[in-house]
C-alpha cells in the first residue's frame, strides 16, 4: 500500500477517538498495515499543541509499548478548529497542504466526522466551503469521508444530510460506519450461509419458526447522556446494528461477492420488511427505560426516552413470509450479548414419539460477542439402558478453533476506506429503508404508546418482553442458549 494518506479526525478529543479510533489506528500502525506515508490530523475544539494532544492520546490508549508509540507520536499532529461553526479550517488546508509538499505526491485525503449527529450536516457544509472536498488536483485523488451513525434522526433529516453530502461528495467517496459489520463474527454470518450448503435448503420458513436477534448491554449511558436522551435505543441500535444483522441473516445470495452486489441483497430485505401498523406497533413492541436512568448526567429529568426496544417484523417474501423476526435491545441488563438465535419448528418425531418429554427443537446461535462462535442445538440420546432425550450443543468456537486474535471492528473499517473497499459499509438507500421502517414506531412511541415500561438495572429488561414473546407461545433464547463458554 503505497498511497501517502492523510486522515482528518474531527472531533478527535472524543469517546468515539478515546475508545474506538485511536486504538485501531495504533494497532493498524503496530502490525505495518498503514500507509508508509501516513498522518493523522487531529482537530477538535480544544486547544492543544502537537505535543499536548499525543500526550492525551498515550493516555487514552494507556501504552506501555514506547518504541512504537514514540514513531507513532510523529504522525499525529493537532489543529484546534470548529468544524460546526467554520473555524480555523483553513488550517486543516494548510496542514494538508503542506504534507503534500513534503511527500512529493498527490495524498489520499480521509475526513472521519467523530462528531455530534446535530452538527455533521453543518461541518459537511463548512467543509465543502472551504473547499477540503477538493482533492488532488494533479492525479485527481479524490478525498473520502467517514460518517458515524445515526445517520439523521429520521427518514427526512437523513434525506436533507445526504443532500449536503452529495453537493460535495460523490457515493463512492462517502463511507457510512456501521460498526457492527466490522465485527470478524458478523462477517462470518455471510461466509455461515454462503460457504456452507448444508444451511440454504432449511434457512426458510418451511423449517425455521422465528428469529430473536438481542444486542444486551450491562453499561447504562455513561457520559453520553446529551446524545442518548436525544436518540434513544430504537435510533442508536435497532434502526442500524440490528437492522444490518437481519438483513444479513436474510438476505439472497449476491451474485457477486462485491459492494453492488452485497448492498442490492440487503437493500431488497430492507424494502421487503412489513411495515407495522399503528395497532401492530401498540400491541408488540416494548419500550422500557432503567430505573435511575433520568437521575443519569445530562439526561432531562422527567425523559421518556427508551434504553429498551423491543420490535417485532416480519419479511414479506416467499423464503420469510410468516415468520417473525424479534429485535431487542437494551442498556443497564445483566450483562453483555449480542445473538442472532434461529429456532427451527418442532417436528411431530413420530417414531421417538414415546420418548419425547418436552419439546427440543433445534436451534442455530451465532454468538456475536462474546464467547463469540456458533451453536447448534440438537437432540441425542442419553447414554444408558433406556432410551431418553437431551438437548446437546454442537459448538464452533473461535477461541478454541483459531489462534489468531479478532482485529477490532474498527481496524478492519478503517483499513477498507484507506483502501477504497465500501462492502461493509452503509449505503443511502439503506439509510433511507430502515428509516422507514422504524420512523413509524417512533411516530406511536413519542405519543406515549405502549406505555414506558420502567426495569430494574441488572436484570433482562422490562417484564413486557417477557409477556410479549409468551403471548406468541415462545421464550426468549438469549442468553438461554449462550455457548462457548470457555
Ligand atoms: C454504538 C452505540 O453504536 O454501539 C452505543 O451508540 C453502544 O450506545 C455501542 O454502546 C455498542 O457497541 P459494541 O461494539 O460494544 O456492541
């Protein structure tokens, strides 16, 4: 990888840079995977010199390892700017300007907005005004740029975001971070039901009953509570994370293996959800909310806004017709998991009918995180001189069946925008289509409806869910079912 590359991190005084960025860019520069040419331009609104800022950075990622972080220190340089407010970005200009010069060649120009979703749309505008948008003019090296989620907070703010994007930036240039697709199990989803034959004939509504996909947290919402008590768990995790794993689960096989061809599946799976209905949203979801979560710092005294959501939807095509497809998630639970767990029907096992004490259907558990790896459930015979049935698990593990350790999602996201991969990124009529989805249950929750259901932290959220998938004759698998537990 030859390029000299720059990348601009705005807001890098950030959780985000803190907890996400920095670390991945350092294990990126540790293992030689950077660019021989390489800088990160730092800028935030805080004023620091170079020398103050690399100090905060050592401290963020508490390195031990001094050799590589002396020549990793060099690359960093900082430029307080405002980007909301269009301060100071004829710095930035300059800077980059300058490494220019000093590499002999057109550089590859990144912007990473780690900022506010309130004022992405006004630093894109700024941007573009001060022409950062521009690239090399020699080689015509386009720059790109990195847009967190939530992108919007809403279909039609999500629409006017991209039409400040576009004046500026083509899509091949715009890079939509969905974390979750940067995690090695959540690529694996895709090599499970496209590299193995055994699953398609059964991956469909004839064998399998439903879906619960769970992403459960122990954290509460830390020091983000101006961003969360605007956003909200449906917007910060159902209408991207969990959304992007359904449609992983069950989209068609892409006819090529490349950005086109993954987005138009998963596009199709999108546009293919039911839209629930005013009652449907009423009677089957839950929005629920921590107790103690309105005493949190920044969080408005008497908010309604969810830590818990629970939806129910359902895929209105030949392979999903009929079968639900549970997405929840909450802050302030026992403990962290992410799942995807398929329940297949129960079959009427007519010859080990005598022996059937209760129902064992099978199951397949991708374990997102952690103890990450797959499960199947199966039934076998106890040993011994009757014949009894027991649920056993059949179990892959990466633990115990690789040796190599999982990058972090964000070493993998960063390294496909260096080079120029988008596959595991979001595109806008992605954006758009879960938007859809989920505006209407924004719609019916913000008029008060179901009722804020209010759980105790540290347990598995409100006692609606547990109603909820009760009233449809199931339970919930998660963490039930939890595997590699080594
Ligand atoms: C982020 C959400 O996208 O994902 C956070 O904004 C959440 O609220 C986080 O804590 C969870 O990510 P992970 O990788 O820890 O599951």
């Amino acid at each position: 990888m030859t390029q000299p590359t720059a990348i601009v991190i705005v807001g890098a005084t950030g959780n985000l840079a803190r907890k996400r960025i920095f670390p991945a860019l350092f294990a990126l520069f540790k293992n030689n995977l950077l660019p021989s040419t390489f800088r990160i331009i730092a800028t935030a609104r805080t004023p620091h010199s170079d020398n103050s800022f690399r100090k905060k950075v050592k401290d963020m990622l508490g390195l031990k390892d001094e050799v590589k972080w002396q020549s990793f220190a060099k690359v960093i340089s900082y430029v307080p700017a405002d980007f909301g407010e269009g301060i100071n970005l004829a710095e930035i200009t300059k800077k980059l300007d300058s490494f220019e010069k000093e590499a002999q060649t057109c550089i590859l120009r990144i912007y990473y907005l780690s900022i506010s979703p309130q004022i992405v749309k006004d630093a894109v505008q700024n941007l573009g005004k001060n022409k950062l948008h521009l690239g090399c003019r020699l080689h015509n090296t386009r720059p790109r740029i990195i847009v967190e989620k939530p992108f919007g907070k809403d279909l039609k703010t999500a629409q006017i975001l991209e039409k400040t994007l576009s004046a500026y930036f083509a899509e091949e240039q715009i890079y939509r971070i969905d974390h979750y697709l940067g995690k090695e199990t959540v690529q694996n989803i895709f090599v499970l039901r496209f590299g193995n034959d055994l699953f398609e004939p059964i991956w469909n509504n004839r064998y399998i009953d439903h879906i619960q996909i769970t992403t459960a947290e122990g954290i509460g919402v830390e020091k983000r509570g101006q961003f969360y008590d605007k956003t909200g768990a449906l917007r910060d995790i159902t209408q991207n994370h969990l959304l992007q794993l359904l449609t992983l689960t069950t989209m068609e096989e892409p006819e090529t293996f490349d950005v086109n061809g993954i987005r138009e599946k998963k596009l199709e799976v999108l546009k293919n959800i039911k839209i629930p209905s005013v009652g449907e949203i009423i009677n089957s979801t839950v929005r629920g909310q921590y107790k103690g979560y309105t005493q949190e710092e920044n969080v408005s005294a008497g908010s309604k806004t969810e830590t818990y959501a629970l939806i129910k939807l359902f895929v209105n095509n030949t392979r999903w017709q009929g079968i639900p497809i549970y997405l929840r998630t909450g802050k302030k639970l026992m403990g962290k998991v992410t799942s995807i767990i398929i329940q297949f029907k129960e079959k009427s096992h007519k010859l080990l009918a005598n022996f059937w004490q209760k129902p064992m259907p099978n199951h397949i558990t991708l374990q997102i995180q952690p103890n990450e790896g797959i499960g199947i459930r199966l039934v076998a015979k106890k040993p011994g001189l009757t014949t009894a049935l027991e649920p056993v698990d059949m179990e892959f593990c990466y633990k115990t069946s690789f040796d190599t350790p999982q990058p972090e999602a964000y070493e993998r996201l960063l390294l496909d925008v260096i080079l120029g991969d988008q596959s595991l990124f979001i595109s806008q009529q992605e954006v758009e289509a879960s938007w859809k989805i989920i505006d209407p249950v924004e719609k019916v929750w913000a008029n008060g409806r179901p009722k804020l259901a209010i759980y105790e932290p540290g347990s598995w959220g409100p006692k609606e869910a547990e109603d909820l998938i009760k009233k449809d004759g199931r339970i919930w698998l998660a963490p039930l079912l939890t595997i590699c537990k080594i």
